[in-house]
C-alpha cells in the first residue's frame, strides 16, 4: 500500500513520500498527585492523556516533491496520514503544531530530501 498524506484545503491534491521513515508520538499524561502534609497517601486527581503528538518525518525522492509537502503543510488544514503497515492500515489525522516545518535535502548525496512536520492528532 502506498503511503498517503491528504489536506483538507480545497483543490490540494495528495502527496505519496516515498517513504514515512519516523513516526515518533507521544501522550501527555494529565493526571496530577498531590502530596499531603499530613498524610503518608497522595491524592490523585485522574484526567485521560492528550491525543498522540509529535513528529512526522517524510522522505521524498526530489527536493521539489519535499517542498510540495511543505507547501501543503502551511495551509491552514487538517491533514490525514494512511500508512500501511505489516497488519493492514494505519491513519493519523493531524494538525501541525508547536514547532517547525523542517525540509533537509540530504549532504551526501544531494538528491533526496526529508521533511518533518510537528504535529498534534485530532479528532474530527
């Protein structure tokens, strides 16, 4: 399956990395403990994590195929990530956020080109 990356801006067609080569996420955890003065147990105050966010980074055979993913990336858009994986699909819909917009072409060959998009999951 190939990968896919969709913009939710009008009339912006979808972009296919050659490859996802980093997927990192993480969850913020909510949840607070409150340590007592007068007691040996702390109280808790429970809330569940955040969505996944992180960062995305996307590799591309051009520099130009790179700058359309950057270009894509600076609309004001909800973006969706289907990636295949060994046991079927996976799908992220995402937003970027807290952080830049990085494109690398790559020193030693001077070909291939990779960019990274931070990004928060949302949902619709």
């Amino acid at each position: 399956m190939t990968d896919t990356i969709t913009s939710s801006a009008p009339g912006t067609p979808p972009l296919h990395p050659t490859l996802v080569m980093e997927w990192k996420t993480s969850r913020k955890a909510r949840s607070i403990v409150h340590e007592l003065l007068d007691e040996a147990q702390p109280a808790i105050s429970m809330a569940p994590p955040t969505t996944r966010r992180g960062v995305l980074k996307y590799f591309f055979p051009t520099e130009a195929a790179a700058a359309e993913c950057v270009a894509m990336h600076t609309a004001l858009a909800h973006f969706t990530l289907t990636v295949g994986i060994s046991t079927g699909t996976d799908t992220l819909t995402y937003v970027v956020a807290d952080g830049d917009i990085t494109l690398t072409l790559d020193p030693d060959t001077a070909l291939v080109t990779t960019v990274e998009v931070p990004y928060q999951e949302v949902t619709l």
